[in-house]
C-alpha cells in the first residue's frame, strides 16, 4: 500500500507520495570532498587565505533559495563559562583556551524553504524531467533521505508551511546528511558547526554571557525566548544580529553541533587527554542515533529562559525527544517531542583533504543503510 502525507507548505495543503521520499543511498558513501570537483560558480565564494574570504550567498540551484555564508575570522577564546556565570551548568566548565580556524556561517538558521528541497526531495522532483542536470545535482539525487515525518502537531510547532521559519524537529544525523547533500548539489565543503566553531562565532569577540553583556533582560531585541516568543518560533532575522552579522544565535531554535556530550569533556581537554576537535567515545551506531541520546545544541529555543540561551549553554539530548515516536527503531532521522531544535551550517576555509578526514565530519552511511532495511515504510 502506498501511503501519503499532507504538508503543509507557502499556506496550502500539499499532498505527496511517500514514494518520493525513497532513501537512495548511493552519494552519502562519497567522500565530501570528491563533491568539489564541479562548484557552482558563485562570486566572492572563492578564498585561499582568510584575507580573501567575502560574504556570499549560495543559491540552491534550480530555485531561487538563497543563502548567506557571512566569513568568521579564525582566532582564539575561552570555550565555556566561568562558574560566576548565572545559570551556569557544571559542563559547561572549566574553561580552556581554544583556536579555531576561519570558516563562512549561514547568518540564519537553516530555514524550512532550504531544508524541505532536501528532506521533501522536492528539487530532485522539480528538475526531475530536466535535461541540463549538472553532475552535483546528479550526485545529490542519489544522496539518502528523510522517511516522512509522522503527523504529531508538535512537531515544529505545526509551522513548515512557512518557508522563513527555522526548519526544525531532524536529528542530529538528519541535519550531518542535508549538510552532504548540500555539498553535492553546491562543490563546496559544507557541515555542522563544532562545539567551538558555534560557541566562538555566538560570542563574536565578547567574554559576556550573552553576545550583549551578562544581564538576560539585554536579549530581547536579539533573541525569541520563553518570556518573549509567545509559544512559538518565529521568522529568522526578525531580531537583531550579533556583533559579526549572524541572527538567532540566541533562542528561536537550538542549533545542533558535531560531537557527543560528556559531563567532564572540557576538563578532560584541559588535562591533555583529549586532542581531537571532535569527541566520540565510541563508534556511533544505527541504535545509538535512534535513541538519539548525548548529541548536543547549543543556542537555547523560544522554549527556554533567557538565561538557557547563553553563548556556553547546551542542549543534550534525550530519549524523551522521541518519546511518541512509534517506530521501533525509532526514527535516525526525526524528533517528534524536540519542536525547537534545528541547526545552521558552516564551510570551513580549509575543507578535508582525505577521506578519512570526512569521516569526522559527515554522517555515516551504514546508519542510513541499515535503517532503510528495517524501516521501509513505502
């Protein structure tokens, strides 16, 4: 039996076959970096050194979809708060010391009218009968896919048929695979944010709770939070941005990074017992993402008080964020009781050079692989 679902899109009721959500899984065993052979043409996209790079905007090919890559310069800072900090969480220290290299970063949440061209394959279907494909589209079309979204009005807060809101309510793993297919259909290196990455370019060179100073009360014209967002997200770029030109970096939705929690990560940094710029206790497994426990991010939402939404505070997630999800395993790809999470992606200036180096950085495909078998609900 074929099923459908309604989506809810630009304000109408849009019916689609599930048949369109096909998870191919052909592109995401691709090393990111064999998708930069063929880059769109982009101007100011270009950089070699840090003194190049220049604000851009991406467009999705085949639409009008344009995104805004806004240049971080590279530098060092405290990650972290200092247990003066009001509202402060034990993991949140100690403070260490950490540089971070330059990198471009959307100046918003990755919106709905982005994500559903991904998720809702809606621009494989658009250029579907197309004889001008270019080999990143091709690329593209073959990378793995979202299952529908079950039907929970929690889920994004009921909103995606407004293409201007943050797109919200994926995994973790969800958002590491839109970043590949972005890769594909692009030529350049997109990902999630690090830890470091998101919490450096959130303070934009302040040592203050907030990207505004310490006092919560400082945030409203900057952030949609719990006291101001009346039960709901809202529209990116409707608030001020922070000092170096990126919107939503505190509230609206919480913005998944790379890396799992572990309460004493930073002091375990702090001893040199841990170098890499990514932690992984483990090899992360098909049933470790459907529990989706541990995975982190960072921003706060319009769900939470101000104070969660401070430039060190975190997110972790938990098996409650799936709690309605009927599915056994439950789903890699949604979370039906986290409406207010979401996420926004970076290029770093210098992308991965091996494939091995991708692997830090990209989901992996054996989860996308082994789901399809179980879960084949077309």
């Amino acid at each position: 039996m074929r099923l459908f679902c309604v989506v809810f899109f630009c304000g109408a009721a849009v019916m689609i076959s599930t048949a369109l959500f096909a998870q191919d899984t052909g592109s995401i065993r691709t090393p990111g970096i064999e998708f930069l052979k063929n880059p769109v043409p982009v101007e100011n996209a270009d950089a070699k050194v840090e003194s190049e790079m220049k604000v851009y905007e991406e467009v999705l090919p085949g639409t009008d979809l344009k995104m805004k890559m806004v240049p971080i310069p590279g530098g060092k800072f405290l990650l972290g708060s200092p247990e003066s900090e009001a509202g402060r969480a034990d993991c949140e220290g100690p403070q260490i010391e950490v540089e971070v290299a330059p990198f471009w970063m959307e100046e918003h949440e990755v919106t709905w009218g982005e994500y559903l061209q991904y998720a809702y394959k809606m621009l494989r279907e658009s250029r579907k009968d197309k004889q001008d494909k270019t080999p990143n589209e091709l690329n593209a079309d073959a990378m793995a896919a979202p299952t529908p979204a079950y039907d929970i009005t929690s889920l994004s807060y009921g909103l995606s048929s407004k293409p201007n809101h943050p797109a919200s309510g994926m995994t973790n793993y969800a958002a590491q695979a839109y970043c590949k297919w972005l890769t594909a259909v692009t030529g350049r290196y997109y990902r999630l944010p690090t830890e470091a990455e998101w919490e450096y370019a959130c303070r934009a060179g302040t040592t203050t709770a907030f990207s505004t100073g310490d006092d919560p009360k400082g945030i409203g014209d900057y952030a949609w939070h719990l006291d101001n967002a009346e039960g709901s997200y809202h529209a990116v770029m409707t608030k001020k941005p922070n000092p170096w030109g990126l919107y939503d970096m505190h509230g609206n939705v919480s913005e998944w990074v790379l890396g799992r929690h572990q309460d004493d990560l930073y002091q375990q940094f702090k001893e040199g017992k841990i170098n890499a710029p990514l932690y992984f206790p483990e090899k992360i497994t098909m049933m470790m993402i459907s529990k989706g426990i541990g995975e982190i991010a960072r921003g706060g939402s319009c769900d939470q008080l101000p104070e969660d939404c401070r430039s060190a505070a975190k997110n972790v997630s938990t098996e409650d964020w799936k709690r309605q999800d009927p599915q056994f395993p439950k789903s890699i790809w949604w979370v039906t009781e986290a409406p207010y999470v979401g996420f926004r992606v970076v290029r770093p200036l210098n992308p991965p050079t091996t494939a091995e180096e991708c692997k830090l950085y990209e989901p992996d495909p054996s989860v996308a692989e082994q789901y399809k078998k179980i879960n084949q609900r077309d």
